[in-house]
C-alpha cells in the first residue's frame, strides 16, 4: 500500500532501538524523510547509517536529551520543517506508591508529559498553516489500564493523554491528525528490563518471567518493533485524516477490555 508520504518528513523521537526504532523504519520504508533523535551518538549513527542504506531516504541523526530544554532546541534547530512528529520517550522506572517523591513525580512529568506537549507546539503550528500534518505520541497500555508497579508512568502518560484529546480536536480541521500508539509488551530493552526486574524480585530466571508474562497474552508472545511501526506509519499516512484524538492500543489482547 502506497501510504501517500513519500518525501514528507519526520522526526522521530528515540530513534535509535526499540518501538522508535521501529516507527523510523516504517517511516523510511514508505519513503519519509528522517530526523532521528537518540542520547547516545554511537547507536543513533550506527541506525541511522542502517536505515539509509536500507532504503535511500535522507536521514539526519542529532544526539540530544529530548527531555531536556537545550536537547529540543538543539533537535528542533537541526530538524527544520518536520510534516511528522512521532513522539517517544523511554519510561521512567517501576517501584511501589510508597516509593516516590514529588521529585520523582516531576522527572516523569518531564519526560513523559511535557516533552512531547513542548514538541508538539513547537512543530504543530507549521503543520497547521501548511494544512497537513501528523503527530503519533509513543505513550503505554498503562492508559487503558493502570499497572501498579508503573505509576509514575501511569501518571505522566494519563495526563499527555488527556492534553492530546483536547489538542487533537483543536486542529484537526487545519488537516493535523494527533493520535496516540499505546504499547503492551514488545521484544525491546524495556521488556528485558522489565521482566528482569520481575524475575529478581520472585526468584526465578528471566525465561520464566517471560513465559509468565506470555501466558498472560491472547496472542501468545511479545509483539515486535516491526509492527508497531507499521501501525504508526499507517496513522501517519494520507488515510488516516480522520482519526483523531485515538488510543491505539498494541497488546496482543492482553487488556482485556470492550472499549
């Protein structure tokens, strides 16, 4: 299927591995323009070389904290005029309510909550006069449904959910579709982590808490970057003008939910 981007361009958030990773190459796939983003400047270089030679696209690679103010003013002076924005994020960790402090609590804000709003009025004002745009906020299942063990994320990502369906009504009728991917668990670093910190406190290796958690899933096992970057270049395609303010959720079924 011919998405209908070919040389728009995007900039993609957390780009070098990962769901980020994932987004970037579907993107490039269908023959989008990159602006990779990434802290660390030796994995972002080794995959934006990758995906230039995978599929022939321009792609610019800028090493920064996205999270922070000097690392979007030092991405958003590099990326010029971005047509897609995929916001991403990595989480901030797990732990128990008992655990965190307003400090901690403003840490996730930051990363989770305020980055991507800091994006989105940076570049969402051009899209609008331009009259086309799309913007794909990376957020978590824990929107659907709230993991204990996650709350700060939780917390930050509930609140960028509530902002963006408000925003995404606001400018949809200068052609912006904003949208959200909300991920259940992939083969990503995060997952290894995850289930690392699940096999340490049970006391059982690593396999086993992946295979708990499988069974946990109706489609029986981890998702892939690969696919959730196709839905992510699908909602940032020319059919989905009129998907606006959603919530789609990439679980393998594992909420089990009606809406």
């Amino acid at each position: 299927m011919d998405l209908g981007i070919k040389g728009k361009r995007a900039l993609v958030c957390a780009s070098s591995r990962g769901l980020g990773r994932g987004c970037a190459e579907a993107l490039a796939e269908a023959g989008v323009e990159l602006v990779m983003n990434a802290r660390s400047d030796g994995p972002l270089q080794q995959a934006a070389a990758d995906i230039r030679a995978a599929h022939g696209v321009p792609v610019t690679a800028v090493a920064a904290d996205i999270t922070t103010e000097e690392g979007r003013a030092k991405v958003l002076a590099a990326a010029g005029q971005i047509d897609i924005l995929v916001t991403n994020a990595g989480g901030p960790p797990p732990g128990m309510w008992t655990d965190w402090e307003r400090e901690d609590f403003i840490k996730a804000l930051d990363a989770n909550m305020l980055t991507p709003i800091a994006l989105i009025k940076a570049l969402v004002p051009g899209m609008m006069e331009r009259g086309w745009g799309r913007v794909v906020n990376i957020t978590s299942q824990a929107v659907k449904a709230p993991i204990g063990v996650l709350g700060l994320s939780n917390s930050a990502r509930t609140g960028l959910t509530g902002y963006v369906a408000g925003t995404a009504r606001q400018i949809a009728g200068k052609g912006v579709a904003m949208n959200n991917l909300l991920p259940g668990i992939h083969a990503t670093d995060r997952a290894d982590s995850l289930d690392g910190g699940v096999a340490r406190a049970a006391g059982i290796t690593i396999d086993e808490a992946r295979a708990r958690r499988i069974a946990t899933i109706p489609a029986g096992r981890y998702g892939t970057a690969a696919e959730f970057g196709a839905a992510c270049a699908f909602l940032c395609s020319q059919y989905a003008g009129f998907i606006i303010g959603q919530n789609l959720l990439l679980d393998g079924g594992a909420i089990n939910t009606t809406l």
